[in-house]
C-alpha cells in the first residue's frame, strides 16, 4: 500500500512539470511570432515613405526632360571628340601616381647638387693636328730636308725621292708628243689637198692623244716623288734619312701643326653635371710654372666603366711661351665658375636623339 502511494505521488510530479515545459515552450514561440511581424502603424510609416520617395524621383524626372528639351546637347564632330577624349586621357594619366605613393619627378638639370666645388686632374699638352708622314711608293729617298723640331709652311718638299729614270722616260714621252703635233698639222694638211684618206688623219689624231695621256701619266708619277706639307707645322719626329731604300706605307716623318696647343685629359665622368663644351678651365704647366686659361673643345663619347672617367679635350687661350706639346700640368676645373660663364652641362642638356617607337 505505501509503495503504491509513492508511485501515484511521483506519477503527479512528472505530470505537473510536463504540463509546466509545454506552457514556457507556447510562450517563447508566441513572442518570437510578435517580433518578427510589423506592426500596423510601422507597415504604414513605411509605405507613406516609399510614396514620397517615387513621387520625388518622378518630379526630378520631369525636371530633367524639361531641360533637355530647352537646352539640347550640342553635337559634336568627329575631331572634337577626338580632342576632348585626347584631353580626358591626359587629365587621367596626369592624375596617376607611382605605385610608391611618392612622386617620381627628376631633379631640374640646373640644380644638380654639387659635391665638390673644384677638380684637380693631371692633363697634357696636345698639337691641334698631328699627321704620320708615310712612303707612297717604293723607292729611294734623295733627300729629307728638314730635321726634328724644324718648322715648315704648307707646301713646303719633306720628302724628295730619286726618280731620275722616271724623268729620263717623262723626256721621251714629251719628244714622242712633240712628234705627234707635228704629224697631227701635216695630216691636217695633206687631208685637204686629198691626199690622204679620213682614215689616215683620224690614226695619227689617235697618236696624238696616247701620246698627250702618257704625258699626264708622267707627270703625276713625277708629282708622286716629293711629299709636301699640307699646313703649317713642325717636324716632331724624323725616322728616315737620305739615300734609304723605302717600301710603301713605311712612315718617314711625324709633323705637328703650329695651331694653339690643345690640353687632353681624364675627368670623372659624374663632372658631366656641369662640363660641356665652352667651359672655363685652367692647367698649371710644370715646365714654366706658370697658369694658363683654356676652354673645353670636344668631349669624347664613351665612359670608361672601370675608372668611370671621361676624356676631355680644350684649347688653351693667346699665350706668348713657346709651349711645346707633351708639357703636363694640372688642370684645374671649378663648378661655379663654369656656371657664371653660362656654360649648360652635359648632362643637364636635352638628348641629341628621338625617343625609340
């Protein structure tokens, strides 16, 4: 009997909180099912704002038809729309930056910083035209008559070869010619009176013409047997002498102009910011002692990429020693001095060349 009563006790427990767990679930499902439904008055609220918002976009609608139809669009040509897209482009390209964030300009060419105010490089005394004096034939040389350091005017003989057998048959050439204008006066003559054909006249006017060519031929074989100077100068070098026996192309002499001496000398190749042709410099002569002005003449074209230096050449200004070439000095550039002289650097000029396509 007591274990009946426990059952039917424990049977009412479980029934109670079962009916308890069905009432909290009905609940939570009857405030989710409210939530998420809008009410009345936000429903409405909502499409009196969908109301105002088309009636707006109507309006505006309406406003933009009415000013097109007072102010058209004006039409444009083909090369106008050309222009004006050119120009959109541009304004796009120009509006780009480097991917950097940083603007990637180059410095002006006329404000390179400068390192060093001055440069001192060891240069050399150079003749403004050197030329190797070589044999054009082969043959003996009857005389030289100028030694080293001798100076000379242009077309003055530095070379004078044996050639008295070439003059004996240049003679005989001119007796065979002198022989042919004989014949060519009689021919003329005796074909006039009819005594000889047009034939006959026409071989000896033949002979005459070989023989007036072989006259010429002499003549610049005889020219060919003295060398003359071609300028004003100086004999720097004599590697002959009278009575050799020379081969073609051997070099006899080596002679120098007389022009103002030229300087040559290596400059670091970053000193291209500010030299250029024209640039102010001067060189201190070891032999006078003495300081003398100068101006840059010619920049040769390539960078020495293991030195990375330059050659440079300048001709000196008026000067009254007699300066040799092979003298050697310093040479002394100044970056501010060739600034005030106006002088543009290399490197600061525009590119001798068009862009590559």
């Amino acid at each position: 009997m007591a274990n009946r009563n426990i059952v039917e006790s424990w049977g009412f427990h479980v029934a109670v909180r079962l009916i308890a767990l069905l009432v909290m679930v009905g609940s939570v499902i009857v405030i989710i099912s409210h939530g998420s439904e809008p009410s009345q008055e936000d429903s409405f609220n909502t499409s009196s704002l969908d109301h105002r918002q088309i009636q707006i976009d109507q309006n505006q609608e309406e406003d933009l038809a009415q000013d097109f139809s007072d102010n058209p669009p004006a039409r444009l040509t083909l090369s106008e729309m050309q222009a004006r897209q050119k120009e959109i482009s541009q304004k796009e390209a120009n509006g780009l930056e480097p991917a950097n964030g940083k603007e990637d300009k180059d410095p002006p060419a006329d404000e390179w910083p400068i390192e060093e105010k001055t440069l001192d490089v060891d240069g050399v005394l150079v003749p403004a035209k050197e030329t190797v004096i070589s044999s054009s034939h082969d043959g003996k040389i009857s005389d030289i008559p100028l030694q080293n350091g001798d100076l000379f005017k242009k077309n003055d003989i530095l070379v004078r070869y044996a050639c008295d057998d070439l003059a004996a048959e240049a003679e005989m050439a001119g007796v065979e010619k002198n022989l042919t204008d004989t014949k060519v006066k009689t021919g003329d003559q005796l074909f006039k009176l009819d005594i000889i054909s047009d034939v006959d006249r026409l071989n000896i006017e033949s002979e005459d013409k070989a023989a007036d060519a072989k006259i010429k031929l002499y003549e610049a074989r005889l020219e060919d047997c003295t060398i003359r100077a071609g300028f004003d100068g100086r004999v720097t070098k004599r590697l002959a002498n009278e009575g050799e026996y020379t081969r073609t192309d051997r070099v006899l002499l080596e002679v120098a102009s007389n022009d103002p001496l030229h300087i040559e000398f290596l400059m670091p190749s970053k000193w291209l910011r500010w030299v250029n042709v024209g640039a102010p410099i001067t060189i201190s002569l070891n032999e006078t002692g003495r300081t003398y002005s100068a101006k840059v003449t010619r920049i040769y074209g390539e960078v020495d990429p293991v030195s990375r230096s330059i050659q440079v050449r300048a001709v000196l200004d008026s000067y009254h020693d007699p300066l040799l070439s092979g003298m050697s000095g310093k040479v002394e550039l100044d970056a501010g001095a060739i600034k005030d002289a106006g002088v543009i650097g290399y490197l600061s000029q525009q590119a001798p060349y068009k862009e590559s396509r």
